[in-house]
C-alpha cells in the first residue's frame, strides 16, 4: 500500500467496494484530475462538536494529496424541516437561522480544512429544481422494503415508533447529491453508511460511475457511552475556550481513552501506540495518559501555547485543591460571623489583614478548595472545613468543644 | 331517511363518518350551496370497464339531486409513471397517451353521465406547483406505519414484494387533491377507502372540513371470482358493441348474478329484488334471469332498441347451435375429399347442387355449428360429425364401417 493510499485509508471502518479507492487513484493519477471528495453537513445546529474532527481530519488528507474536497450543505433539506413536528431531530429553521448555522459551521471548520480549496456547494441548488415530477421520479428508485433495512429505520419501525414518509425520502436526496456533483468517494460516519452506499446506486441510475464509499468509527461523547453529539450535550465543541476543552477531555472514562486517542487526539500514529501500550503494560499511569490526550486534543483546537497554558492552569486548580492528609486543627476564635483577615492573621501566618485582604481579593484564600470573596463569614460555614491560603498552606478549622 | 338521501346511500360500503352524509346535506340546503362531490380517474388505460358504472351512476344521482360532480383526472400523476419499470401497474405514458385516454374515457363517461354539468379538472394544476419542497411536506404528513395499513400495501409488504416509496407517495397526493378542489364529498370502490379516508386528514390539517367518504362495492368480472378489471379482461366495456356486452353478460357463472344485478344491471331496486327472489324460491330459472341481467346491462349501454336485436341475434345463434338429442346417422359417400352440394343434396334433401352452392354461401350450413365455406372438404373433417342446414335439419356423419 503506497503512503498516500495508507494515509487515506487510516480510520476507515469500511471502503467499498473492496479496492475501489485505488482504482480511482490510479485512474485519476492516469488522467491527471483530482478526485472529487464529498462530505454533506446539516446546517440545522450551530456548533460541531469534536466528532467532526474525524471526517473532516480525513477530508484534510484528501485535499493534502490534491484532491478536490466537495462540502455540501444540506440547507434545503434543512429549510424544509418536518412541519409535522413529530420529529425533534428535524425542526423546521428559517432561512436566517440556516444561514447562520452555515456560516458558524464553516468558521469551525476552518480549523480543520482549508476552506480556500474547498468547492462548497449547497442542495438548493439541484433540490429546488428537482420538482414534484423529479422528486417522485426519485422516489420510484428505492423500495420500502430497502428503507427499513437501514438500522435506525428499521428499530424504529420495529418498535412502533412513527416513521414519516419525509424521513424515508431523505436517504434518497442526500444520494442526489452525489449525483449532482459527480462524487468519486463520499466519507462519513458509519452511521451515513447506508445513505452512502444509496448514492452509489442512484449514480449507477444516471450512468455515473459510483462513488466509494469511507465510513468512519464514531467518537464516543464525554461521557464514555453514547455517540458524541450536541443534543446530548456529551461533546467537546471545536469552538470550546482552552480550559474547556481541556478538562472536558480529562472527564472521559478511561475505558474511552483508547478511541479518542485514535479518532480525536490528532496525535501520529506511533504516537497513539506509544501511550495505548504505555497503558496496557502498565507502565503509564491512566491520569497520565489523559493528560497527554487532553494536551492533545487542546493542541488540535487551539495551539500548543494555549494547549500548555490551559493544562498548567488545570494543574493548578486541581492540585491546589488537593488537601494534604496531615493537615494541623485549629480552633476558631470565638464571634459569629468569623472575620476572615483576623482569621487568616492568626491560623495561617499572614502578616496583617489588610494583606489577607489582598489575598481574599485575589482568589489566593480557599474554604474546602473553593476560593472565598467575603470577608466575614457564618461560623457554620467554617466550623469542620479546610481554610487554605495559596497552593501550600492548609489549616483544619474546629469548635472549641472545652 | 328523505328519498334523496336513500338514493344516494345505495349502494355504499361505508359511508363516513356515520351522519356525515346527513349534515353535510342539511348544510348545504341551509346555505343554498351545492356539495362538492369528487370522483378520480387514473387515464393510463384507453377502455372503461362496467365496473365504473357503479361509481358514475352514484356521482349522476349527486348531479340529479342538484350537486357539483367534481371530476379529476390524474394526468400529473400519470405522465410521472414509475420509470425504474417495477410496477407494471404504473407504466410511464407520453403526454399524447395520457390525453388520448382521457378523452376516450370521458367519450365513454358520457354514457353515464351529464359532462356538460361535470366540474373536469386535472391534477397537473395543482401538484406540478407543489414542487421538492411542497411534496417533502406532505410527505411528513403520513408515516410508513400508516401507509402500510391500506391492505394491497400490507399484504404485499408481508410478501416481500417490493414496494417503492413512490407507490406511498401516491396516496397522498391523491388526497392532495381533495384539499386543492375542497371536495364535500368523495366516492370512489371499497379498495379507494385507505386513500379517501386520507384525504380527509390532509382537508383536516388544511383547516378545511374533512369530505364525506362514500365506497362502493367492486362489481366481479365475468370470471365470477376477481374485480373486473381491463387488465385481467374479465370485463364488459362501456363501449363493447350490443352483442358483446350482451354474450359476455350471458357468460358470467351463476354466482355472480346477484351481485351483477345490484350494481350493474341498472333495474331498479323493487325490480332487482324481484329477480332474485325468483331465483331464491326456483320459480326464476338462472338462465332466465341471466337474459334479463344480460338485456338490462345492454339496455344501459345501447339503449333498448338495441339490446332487444342482440338478445334476438344471441338467441338465434345459441339456438341454432343447438343440436337435437335424436340427430339421425348417415353414412359418408365415398370419395375424399368430399363435395358437399353433393352431400347435402343426398343427406339433407336439398333440391340440387346449385341451391346448396348458394345455401354454403350464405353460411346456413354449418359442421358442429360452424358455418362452412368450401365446396370440397377432407373426409377426417367431416367423419362423426354433424351436419346442419338452417336451423332445423340436422345429420350426424358417419364412415361405413362395412
């Protein structure tokens, strides 16, 4: 297998048909064009989520080997919505707010691609003019029977869940989209496998040569079970600030760790082996590996520096909240509430209140690992805590019980 | 019940809602506006069956009681067709095809019906409109699970015979329709009913009030057993000559006649009754209330002068066929071939050769009832058979076996 071909097949859970993605390559190399790389978005949310970075990591490598990314925004289908609303996951937007989700989509997706090379097309284009005739004619091509083969289909038809004729028309136009641009390959998830493989079909129709089809492993959300998605709210968003990102990665699960390692931590290959057998030997630490996940992925997002000075300020806060097992027991002067300067004067050694003051001020003073800002407080918020000045100074406060 | 509305409940299946019929009358009369009432017509075939009658002597008791017979052609619907070839039920027909059909169809309509009174309209002016987006819509108004309750869809699902989505689809433009001619009313066979009762949710969803749906019996071929329809030719055609519809009338089995009596023979209700009970009580024999059905389905197709002349022909013919019991046996001249002015002249005392000439010429002789033309026939043709002049004479043809 050449480099580039390795490359692009990396991640994949299916190419089909078998060998199809080198005979294109060879032929496009043969005829001296570019393929034409198609991935379609749905404009109905305004944020994407980390799960994104795989396919459109894998788009990257395409354009990376003077291929022509196609990007397709699915904004008629998104303008169509199910005016039923029966379906939550097809609300019905205005033009506006498609447009909108649009334009964020591309912003976050300059992260990832460079959008300079990309031919951005949208299905308006060839929907509109589909017509009542068109769209029956195409629908003529699929049978029920076929429909329901697809997984989600089919479990909801099984459970009884309402399935609307609309939703079973969508397979078919997102499939006219691979005909409209003449497609040579399509990636997605694996769960666009389906849909993929209709495009195929439906470009044999009209005498195209069909499209290969690439699916990809699904990231799996923080919370270690469920596709990452917005709607479930389990997701790193590629927009997410540093110290987000950051600590949402150092929440997955570790039984997690070994896929967004492979899918979402853009790390090389030998690098991802490295940490994988670093854990299985137990020679690296799980905390450790995610650390290295996180900074990672962070990195991806927005920079090494960022990446580095999010990691420090994550150490920072979490350390910082560590409390030492021998930590001394005072006991609280008497008065309620407790003036907290005097407080920090006597227990904690610091020279004067008005420089305790200051350090209250400035986050530096913490009750049970959370930093306080007034300055007197109720006895029965202090009496058993843990007061805490700076990353080092710790102090048990007690009742006089004499 | 008034005897407006006893007419136009004849017949029916089901008629729903139950008193919908009633209210909508009473409306109606209070606001001084005639009902709506539509009726479909799918041209993609040239003939008309009888079957038909059933349907177009009902919108003609509407127009007789004063309301506005709607009637719509599916030219949209059938110039789309299903081009993948799968249904033979659905060919795709040329624009000339389907305008040639149409008017033969209303050529043959007028048979039962005041076209000059008919409120004609086509499909293609309301669904070409509707467009991807319009029928992406109403698309989301039905589910899978809904469509695949109408029983041909059902069973055929259980089959596994493939069903395209755009065989789904058509339902819902059918009750499409109803909401673009805010029909009051449609009537249409009990195999219409999944589709009406459709278009009364569209009407419903379109904030109009939903039409009354009224289904008919399907009148059973000729064969006695299936629907009459054109593509199983178990059918009498509207424009079948008098001594076709006459014979095939007199050719459906015994079974069947109490069903053809009802809704095809046009006699009215005390005169059908009268029929039957005949039959029932055995003072009736079959065949004779067969020639009536058969003359009255005549009657309504060619008027009675001209059903009287074919019921004669048919008689003459079925009599003249007829052999006796006692055909007395001759023995065969020698000599192969055979002349038969000869033979006729010996057997059958005609008064020479030349009047038995002219008596073949004018087709009175007849071999096993069919009439002869040649002089001179094989003697294997002739052997065992009866031989027959006019109506009366009658000699079955031996070898001489001595």
């Amino acid at each position: 297998m050449s480099a580039e071909l390795a490359s692009l097949m990396a991640g994949t859970v299916d190419v089909l048909p078998a060998g199809g993605l080198e005979a294109k390559l060879r032929r496009a190399a043969a005829e001296g064009r570019p393929l034409r790389v198609k991935l379609g978005l749905d404009p109905t949310a305004p944020a994407v989520t980390l799960g994104w970075g795989v396919v459109l990591g894998k788009l990257r490598a395409f354009q990376e080997a003077g291929h022509t990314a196609v990007l397709i925004v699915g904004d008629y289908t998104a303008r169509v919505g199910d005016p039923s609303g029966r379906s939550r996951t097809r609300p019905m937007l205005s033009p506006e707010q498609i447009a909108a989700n649009e334009a964020e989509y591309l912003r976050q997706f300059s992260t990832f691609l460079d959008l300079e090379r990309v031919e951005l097309r949208h299905n308006s284009e060839w929907l509109a003019e589909l017509g009542t005739a068109g769209l029956l004619e195409l629908a003529a091509r699929a049978t029920v029977a076929r429909l329901l083969e697809r997984d989600d289909f089919g479990q909801r038809f099984a459970a009884g869940t309402p399935i609307s004729l609309q939703e079973l028309l969508y397979p078919l136009l997102q499939g006219w989209d691979s005909v409209a641009v003449r497609a040579d390959v399509e990636i997605g998830g694996t769960d666009q496998r389906f849909n993929l493989l209709l495009g195929r079909d439906l470009q044999e129709q009209e005498g195209q040569e069909p499209q290969v089809v690439m699916t990809h492993e699904l990231l799996v959300g923080t919370d270690g079970v469920r596709k990452m998605s917005q709607s479930l709210g389990n997701y790193v968003g590629l927009l997410d600030p540093p110290d987000e990102a950051y600590g949402k990665t150092m929440s997955v699960p570790d039984a997690a760790m070994p896929q967004w390692l492979r899918l979402a931590s853009g790390l090389p290959p030998p690098a991802v082996a490295r940490v994988l057998d670093g854990l299985a030997d137990g020679s690296l630490p799980p905390v450790e590996a995610k650390r290295t996940l996180a900074l990672a992925v962070t990195t991806r997002l927005h920079g090494a520096a960022e990446a580095e000075a999010a990691r420090r300020r994550f150490d920072q806060v979490h350390r910082a909240r560590a409390v030492p097992d021998d930590v001394v027991e005072v006991v609280l002067p008497t008065g309620d509430p407790v003036h907290l300067p005097s407080l920090l004067v006597d227990v904690l050694d610091v020279g004067s209140t008005s420089e305790a003051r200051r350090l209250i001020a400035g986050g530096a003073v913490r009750v049970d690992g959370d930093p306080v800002t007034a300055l007197d407080m109720p006895r029965r918020d202090l009496v058993g805590r843990v007061l805490q000045r700076g990353r080092r100074a710790f102090v048990r406060l007690s009742e006089d019980r004499g």
